[in-house]
C-alpha cells in the first residue's frame, strides 16, 4: 500500500467553501468510480480555515501520472474538476497549471 498527503487553499469565502463541503457530502458517482478505479482505497480531505491536506492511501500499482492520463480521459472527472476550481486556489509557490501539492513526510512514529 502507497499512502501519500497533498495539500491545497480553498478561497477564503465562507459561502464558498460550505458550498465546497456540501458537495463533498455526496461526490458524483462518477468520480468515485474514477477514484476506485485508478486504485485508490482511501481518501480524505481535512480542512482549517481555508486549508485542505488530502489523504490518500493506493494499491502498489497506483502512480499520479497514471490518474492524471485517466481524468484527462473521463469528461466527467474534467466536469467535476472544473466546478470544484471555483473554489479551488492554488498554494503559494504552486508551478502553474497544478492544483494539489505532494507533501514531503519529516516525520513517523
């Protein structure tokens, strides 16, 4: 099993980001499908304040170049990902064009 954490900013909007919340109650099924499917088994996101760290836990074929070829493929994951830039913005020194960042582990008990 592959585990990783990635962070992200949401706008620093209330309405928006209980709008962002709401959605994440009930992903489309669609792209939990596409989640499964990559071979991801879990995924989490926390928030503060604005703040977002990703969770996510994948089988030992899992590669994030071999997801992003999979949603560049699927309108549907596009459609999603397009909707949640709206509430989306990227962290400070982000190249351009990414939106999560790989986080590097410091530290394991």
């Amino acid at each position: 099993m592959k585990r990783y954490c990635l962070a992200l900013d949401l706008k620093d909007d209330p309405q928006l980001i209980a709008e962002y919340e709401e959605y994440h109650k009930a992903i489309w099924p669609e792209i939990h499908a596409s989640i499964i499917d990559i071979g991801i088994t879990n995924m989490e996101i926390y928030r503060y304040g604005n703040r977002l760290v990703l969770l996510v836990e994948a089988n030992d074929d899992f590669t994030f170049e071999a997801k992003a070829v999979a949603d560049a493929a699927n309108p549907k994951v596009q459609e999603w990902e397009m909707l949640m830039w709206k509430y989306q913005q990227a962290l400070p020194g982000t190249p351009a064009g990414a939106k999560w960042m790989l986080m590097d582990k410091i530290f394991q008990l």
